[in-house]
C-alpha cells in the first residue's frame, strides 16, 4: 500500500528505502534504515523525529547520498534519481541542500564567514555573474542579511561566531544555491533554547519567503510541533506512525507515539482527549539490536500493550484516513 497517495504531487518521493552497514566483528550487516518511505510536497514542512539512534539522520544522509543506499528510490520533482550518476547527482544536491546538525563541524575554519557562504556558488558554478570580488561581497552580504547577519561577519571566523551565529551561516550557505528542498538535521539541538527560538523563526520565515520545502529532523516534539505541517515517527529504521501535526499531536494510535508525547508537557492534552487522565507513559526494557532483530512488530519488547500476536507477527501500514498512517496490530 502506498501511504503516500493523499498528495497529489510530492517534490521528493522516496519509496523503501534501506540502509544497511557491515556489522563489526561479526558477519552479516546492520539494517540501519529499513524500508523507509516518506513524501515532501512543494513548500511543505514534514518533521522525521523518534529517539536517538532510530535512523533519521542516516534517512536524511541517504537522500542526499552521503551514505550508500542498498535498496529503495527517490524521486524528486517527478523524476527518479540515480544515486550512482555523477552529473545527475549534482543538479540533486544543488536543489536539496543541508542544515547540520554541528554548525562548528560543518564549517570549514580556515573560510571567513563570506567565503564560506558563497562557496556552494562555485561548487556548483552558479557565479551569477559575479566575476569580480566586490560583486561576490554583495552576494555574500545579500545572503547575511537574509538571516539576521550584520555586515561586520563578513570577515570573521568561525571560532568567533556563538552558536546560534554559525547556524544562521549554515543556513545562508545551504540557501546560496536557491535549493527547493532543506534538509535541516536537529539545527537547532545544540543551541540554547532562547536561541533556538530564533533559529527556527527564521527557517519557518524564510520557507515562506523563499518558497522551499523542509524536511526537518528532530528528537524534541515540541519543536516539530511547531514546525512542521505534517509529523512522521521513527523507530528502529522504521516509519511507525505518520499524520498531519494537528491530528497526530490530538490523536496519537501507536503506541510507541504515545509514550513519546506524554513526556512533552506541552503536548499532554491530546493525550487526555483519546486515552482519559493524560500521564507519562514509561517504557521499559531495552530497544531491541538491529543486529538480532525480534519477530514480530520491533517495539513489541517495550510495549505496555504488546500481546503475543505481537511478538510474532509484523504489523503493516494502517490508513486511518486523510494520510495518517500507523503500523500497529490495535491501530483503527
């Protein structure tokens, strides 16, 4: 079943896609990303978000092609992306651009901050006529002030920069190339939350702004709650629950969802309407090894409502109408 029907035209499609890396010290391989699909469409803002470890930031690396793809495909713009094509991957990566989740790690710290915007430009040879330095200090500056840069962090450092000030060069640089598509990876996680607040004020502006679509990586709900026009949940290299934010924020049906808002405080209320007197749901023992993988639904071993069906038979995708999907057995 393709869960991904209720958008008429997605900018990017990918469909089953799985990661896998070799298991150290043993044979066989770690399926990091396992059958993941998901769907972007034209200037909407989607939220991957689940816990440390559960293989969003490999899905967003695997779009993009920082990490080999064993299986699946991506489509964008209607078109079917080869991973393997030197050329064809080049114009993907001028449209799909990435905010990291480090903005010290993902600058170069010999580039003052004006070189660094504008390199993308000569990656990908867009020079857009700028054929002397001054005209390339204009760009450069264009593009500061684009995300709240005064024209005094032209010349400057990166060790120089706070954080929140990194980011927001990040952020001028994935732009320099006019993408269609941002990846943003937990941008806004190593921040202080006074910061953070204004980080993801001006992604949101500037999504409008500059009409491109984001795919936004997170662990904090509440972020993404905010964020994003629609929500998909991750466990273990899957896609476990996926909803317009509104709906699934008001009307969670995994369980694993469940748990995950009831330790959000501000979140609490949509428990309360579905599942009576909202309280924090603790799951206990330990996430299963990708390296052993359980019968069954993988977060049966930490489910308060796991029956033995569970444990040996694996859910499929439930629609539960107008694009919110869950995988799980009581799921209606």
């Amino acid at each position: 079943m393709n869960i991904h029907q209720h958008m008429d035209q997605p900018l990017l499609n990918v469909q089953d896609l799985v990661v896998e890396f070799p298991a150290r010290g043993r044979t066989g391989t770690l399926k990091a990303v396992d059958g993941v699909s998901l769907s972007v469409g034209p200037n909407e803002i989607v939220g991957l978000v689940g816990e440390s470890g559960c293989g969003k930031t490999t899905t967003g690396n695997a779009i993009v092609g920082l990490v080999p793809v064993a299986f699946g495909s991506i489509d964008f713009a209607g078109k079917r992306i080869d991973l393997r094509t030197a050329a064809e991957m080049r114009q993907f990566r001028r449209d799909v651009q990435v905010v990291f989740q480090d903005p010290m790690g993902s600058l170069n710290p010999r580039l003052p901050v004006g070189d660094a915007i504008l390199e993308p430009l000569f990656v990908h040879r867009i020079h857009l006529g700028l054929t002397s330095r001054e005209l390339r200090r204009i760009r450069a500056m264009e593009l500061m002030g684009l995300v709240g840069l005064a024209p005094d962090f032209f010349q400057r450092y990166p060790h120089e920069l706070s954080g929140g000030q990194r980011q927001r060069v990040g952020i001028a640089r994935a732009l320099a190339v006019r993408p269609r598509l941002l990846i943003a990876d937990e941008p806004v996680s190593a921040l202080d939350v006074s910061i953070q607040v204004q980080i993801l004020n001006l992604l949101k502006d500037l999504s409008l702004e500059l009409s491109f679509a984001c795919l936004f990586i997170a662990h904090d709900l509440a972020v993404v709650r905010y964020m994003c026009d629609r929500t998909l949940v991750m466990y273990l290299g899957e896609i476990v629950e996926e909803a317009r934010s509104d709906v699934l924020f008001r009307n969670p049906s995994h369980p694993y969802t469940r748990a995950l808002l009831s330790a959000v405080p501000d979140v609490d209320k949509g428990l309360a309407s579905r599942h009576g007197k909202s309280e924090r749901i603790i799951l206990r023992g330990e996430v299963p090894s990708r390296l052993d993988p359980v019968p069954g639904c993988p977060f049966a071993p930490r489910c308060p409502q796991a029956v033995e069906r569970c444990r040996t038979e694996k859910p499929e995708a439930v629609s539960l109408g107008d694009g919110h999907m869950a995988r799980c057995h009581f799921s209606a």
